[in-house]
C-alpha cells in the first residue's frame, strides 16, 4: 500500500508532467523556445541523441511536428507458441524466449535501416520502428512496405530457419501494423532517464493494426496516402483491426 508521502510525490510527478506535456502542446504549432515555468527545473536546455528518423538530436525546450510512418511489429500468439514444444528442443522457457525475441529483433532493425528507417523502441516480443515521411510520400510508402516485406521473409527464411536448425524451435509468425500521421518529437521521463520520444496516433493505430499472423496491414491515413499505379501488383483488403475503431487494410500480392 502506497504511503501518504508516496502519494504526493505521485501527485507532484503526475502534474508536473502534465504541465510539460501542456507547454509541449501550446509550443507545437509555433515552436516556441522556452517551456513553461511550472516544467521539471533540471536540465531543460538539454539536448538527447536520438533514433528517431531526421531527428539526430532531441532538445527539451524545442518540440517539433514531423511526419511518420510508424511499424510495429510483433510475435503473435506468443503463449500458444511457447507451448508448442518439440521433443529435441533442448531449451527452458526463458532461455527460449531470449534466443527467439534476440535471433529475430536485431535482424528485423537491420532490415529496417536499409530503407531509411530505424527502431526506436523495443516492446517485449516486438518493436517499433519508424520512417520519416518526406515530400515525396511515395518513396516513403514503397520503403516501408519493402522493409516489412522483407521482414517477413528474413523471419521465414533465415530466422526460422536458425531457430530449427540449432534448438529444433517450432516456427515464429510475425505480425505488422503500420500507419501514417504526424507526430510530436519531444523528450520524455523523469529527470536522469529522459529519452526522446515520438508522440502521434500513427504509434497508437499501427500498435492496433500488427494482429496478422505473417502479414502486413496499414491504417486508413497510409492507405489513402498510398501511390496510385495502374496494374500495381499490390492489393488491398479491408481489415478488422484490434480496435473497432480502427479502420485497417490487408496488403497482398
């Protein structure tokens, strides 16, 4: 149970990042400066490195709007997966957790970089990765679509492949959600762990569009913003989402 001084420390921790996440709010638009003088008092000025696409370097006091295609990628139905077990598999649950979430993490950032992106965010069994979208909104769609098409492929082929030669692991099927908006790139977190951090719905729709088994889905926003070519060979395909709320598409061949 928590105490009474405890709760107040959590009263003050909870509005004083309010009041940044207000002042960050107000200064989008007009790219203001200065935070509020009711922000965190330590190292305001301070500028953080970043993984986030065109944005090397963070500061506090600077937000910035940019636009995002954010993916997100996951291991589906890890709990039925982890009970199927096959007899020569020589590897406890966690140690099988550790060699599967690392044999397919650090491939999947790799293939992502090749196309402009970057992961800037490791979620349990997934990641999330993001591109930025420049003027030209077409090359950003194809270099997305070509980095989770190849994630696909990498998971298939070469991590599945590794996973069964070395510890006999049954194969792991991958997940991915995408989706397009602009986003707040700020910095967040208590003063000594601050990271930067993007903030959009693109983060939010993509987390509810990656419940495919070996598929790739976008949201509304990316669909319509995709590059219209006759005799394409992609297709798509309306999605139920997670989220009712959520309006997906199934890309195919």
């Amino acid at each position: 149970m928590l105490s009474t001084v405890q709760r107040e420390e959590l009263r003050l921790i909870t509005n004083s990042a309010l009041d940044v996440a207000e002042a960050v709010w107000e200064q989008t638009g007009a790219q203001m400066r200065a935070l509020a003088a009711s922000a965190l008092e330590e190292n305001l000025a301070k500028s953080f490195p970043s993984a986030i696409p065109g944005h090397p370097m963070v500061n506090e006091v600077e937000p910035e709007v940019d636009d995002f295609i954010c993916m997100m990628l996951d291991i589906r139905n890890s709990t039925r997966h982890l009970n199927e077990i096959d007899g020569r598999c020589g590897v406890q649950q966690i140690q099988r957790v550790l060699y599967e979430t690392s044999a397919l993490l650090h491939p999947c950032a790799r293939v992502v970089q090749y196309d402009g992106g970057n992961v800037t965010e490791y979620l349990g069994d997934g990641a999330l990765a993001l591109f930025k979208v420049p003027s030209d909104t077409d090359s950003a769609c194809y270099a997305c679509y070509r980095a989770a098409n190849n994630i696909l492929t990498v998971t298939k082929e070469i991590v599945n492949a590794i996973l069964a030669e070395r510890y006999h692991l049954p194969p792991l099927k991958i997940g991915i959600g995408m989706a397009l908006s602009k986003a707040i790139v700020t910095v967040i977190g208590l003063p000594g762990n601050r990271i930067p951090k993007v903030i959009g719905q693109c983060v939010y729709r993509a987390s509810k569009l990656c419940n495919g088994e070996d598929q790739v889905v976008v949201d509304k926003f990316l669909y319509e913003a995709w590059p219209q070519e006759k005799g394409g060979s992609l297709h798509f395909t309306k999605w139920a989402a997670k989220d009712k709320g959520i309006e997906g598409f199934l890309i195919t061949k």
